[in-house]
C-alpha cells in the first residue's frame, strides 16, 4: 500500500545560505506550519530574513514561535509536494 503523507510531513536541506523545507502533500487550506525540530525561544540562533515558495510569485508574510514558521499561502495548490526556501543570515 502506499504512504499516505500529510502537510506535517517535512523533509530538510540546506545550502547557498537557505533552509529547504519540502512539504510531501501540499497543505488544501494554503496554510503552512513547519514545525521546528529545535525547541528553542533563542532568536540569536537562526535568523530568517525570507520565505518563499519555489514556483510561486512573491515572498510570504510569515510568523515564528517556539513552535515553528507559520504563513498561510492564498492560491497555493499542487499534487506534488511544495518545496519552501528559507533564508537565512
């Protein structure tokens, strides 16, 4: 049988001063939750300048807790995964 993946299902790389964060099944509601693997309040630690996602215009308005990145992409639709790209300094 095949794997039923969902929207938590997330799978990282990195390079070129970028997070990748491929989503296995594109969220229907557009809204995207990246749950931090590092449980961590310290803003000195990672910090995100931009979120895109590739294939798509334009940048995302996006918000991070202790719990991840959150943003909610209006439009967004596909039967692939999605790939976010996160930039860091």
């Amino acid at each position: 049988a095949a794997t039923e993946y969902t929207s938590h299902d997330v799978r990282f790389t990195a390079g070129h001063g970028a997070i990748y964060a491929i989503i296995l099944k594109c969220p229907d509601d557009g809204k995207v939750d990246i749950i931090s693997p590092v449980k961590s309040t310290d803003k000195n630690k990672l910090i995100v300048k931009d979120v895109s996602v590739l294939g798509y215009r334009g940048h995302e308005d996006f918000t991070i807790d202790e719990m991840g990145l959150h943003f909610t992409h209006k439009g967004l639709e596909s039967r692939f995964p999605i790939v976010v790209k996160i930039e860091t300094a």
